[in-house]
C-alpha cells in the first residue's frame, strides 16, 4: 500500500526565488500573473491550505471541434475547421513530481519515453500502473485562431491508483509509469492510454501536461509552451472510486471540491476535461487546449 506523504503542487524554493519568478512573469497575460502570483506567494508564506468541502457547481456548454460536439464548463467555444478563438489555458504548477528534469529525474531525455501507453514503466523499469482505464484526448489549438497546433508534442503525468508519483512516492520510486510524450497530428489531436488517477489529501483529480513546440524540444527538455493541469468531472470521479482499489480517494474526494482547489479555485473552464465511457468498458477524457 502507498505509504501517506504530502503532495505540495507548490515549490519551495524560497523568498528570492519567488521574487524573480514574478518579475520574469510580469509580462504575461494578467491571468497568468495574478494565478502565478498567488501561489507563489502562498508558498513564500503559510505554505500549503488544505481545501475544505466546496459544491462543484458550473454552467455546462457546448464546445464544437471540427465536426464533433462535447459539453464543457463555462461559455461556449467553437475550434478547429471554424477558425474561431477559443480559451487559453492556464498556466499552472508542474508541482513536485515533473520528472522533466526541473526538479530532480529526467524522463524526457530517456529512451521510450515517446510512447501512447504510459500504464507500464519503461526503460531499466518494470511495473504497471492498475486501476480504471483512461484514453486521455487532447487537442492542442492556437488559442488566437482556433487552428490545430500539427506537430506539437505534449508530456503528460499524473499520480496511480494509490495516490503515488512514480519515480518520487514511497514505493514507487523504482517505476516511471504513467508518464510519456506524444506528438500531435495534423488536426491538432494527441491520445495517452492510461489509468484514471487518485484523489489524494488536499487536491482535486487532475492530469499534468506540459506543451511544446515539437517532438524534438519535447525530448530534449526544451522551451514549454505551457505548463498545466487537466481536472477531471466530479460525477465520474465518484463513480471510479466506487470501485476495488481506489477506496482511500473517496474521502479524499470529500474533502475538496473544484471550487476550492489551490489550482483550480481561480477558475476551471478551459481545463475541466469532458469524459465518456463506462468503468467496464474505459473511459475518455477529452479537452481542447488553447495555446497562446
């Protein structure tokens, strides 16, 4: 069983380091700043506030990509064949566990790593990730224009079953699953095959992404276009952690809400992900993501 330790989706790295971060952000959109800001000052001072019980309680919409239609939180969008703009997403906290070299082990430059299952691990590695199936579909767009972002690579993570990041967690430090990179085609559209993450103390279900120019700057741990978070529907989620396996994420579930959520408080609408699909026959999350 995954032994209990904290999930800090903040850095640590002290006052200073806070300080230039925020003057290297002061050019950007005043939605990421004020975000950005926040939680570094947040973790400059008191450090973490574990969320309290909160209604998940958003307007639905239509979202049109191409020829499909998915139901999303917030306003309605049109992308893709339309031309139309659509919401950028925001930036977030890679948090603790990246992996991506920021902040400990690499997995970007690693043999394998490119790879559409990211259940087992890979590499010197061995082990699989169990729990409900999740085909994780996203769709990277110019915000500006709506226009698929072709050739654009993405590094997505996320915790397993137990609550544990590989590569970080007591008992899972000698995996790497649940972590990989994928390169989108020419509409923009990108799947992992995983399995549907945990709730663990203090934070909502969510998926890590980061987003790159290319597959070539994906590997080699270059420029992100974009560092964010994926969250997953309340309802869904509280139909998996019904079943075998996930019971320590039902109070933790209880715990929180998307309203009150260090990362998604300040507002969810181009992140919460649309999902389909059974618990017996998998599920799929769908989001579209709006790069600036």
């Amino acid at each position: 069983m995954h032994a209990d330790h904290e999930h800090d989706d903040l850095h640590d790295r002290g006052l200073g380091f806070d300080l230039a971060t925020l003057r290297a952000r002061a050019s950007q959109p005043a939605r990421f700043e004020r975000r950005s800001a926040l939680k570094l000052l947040a973790g400059a001072g008191a450090g973490l506030l574990l969320v309290a019980c909160g209604s998940d309680d958003q307007s639905t919409a239509t979202t049109t990509t191409g020829d499909s239609t998915t139901t999303t939180a917030g306003g309605t969008t049109t992308t893709g064949s339309s031309g139309t703009s659509v919401d950028t997403i925001p930036q977030e906290t890679g948090g603790p566990f990246p992996g991506d070299g920021t902040n400990g082990p690499n997995v970007l430059v690693e043999s394998g790593i490119v790879r559409q299952d990211i259940r087992p691990s890979f590499g010197s590695y061995t082990g699989t990730a169990e729990g409900v199936p999740l085909t994780i579909d996203l769709t990277i767009v110019d915000a500006g224009t709506g226009a698929p972002l072709a050739g654009a690579a993405v590094y997505a993570w996320h915790c397993d079953r137990d609550g544990g990041y590989s590569l970080y967690s007591d008992g899972v430090t000698d995996q790497n699953y649940l972590r990989g990179v994928q390169e989108a085609d020419d509409d923009g559209r990108l799947s992992f095959i995983s399995v549907f993450p945990a709730a663990y103390s203090g934070r909502w279900p969510h998926v890590h992404f980061e987003v790159f120019n290319d597959l070539a700057t994906a590997t080699s741990a270059g420029t992100r276009l974009v560092t964010s978070q994926l969250a997953l529907p309340e309802d869904v989620c509280a139909t998996v952690y019904a079943t075998t396996g996930y019971e320590q994420s039902v109070p933790n579930l209880a715990q929180t809400s998307l309203d009150r959520d260090m990362v998604f408080s300040d507002g969810y609408d181009a992140q919460l992900a649309t999902v389909s699909g059974s618990v017996d026959a998998g599920m799929t999350a769908t989001l579209t993501v709006g790069v600036s």
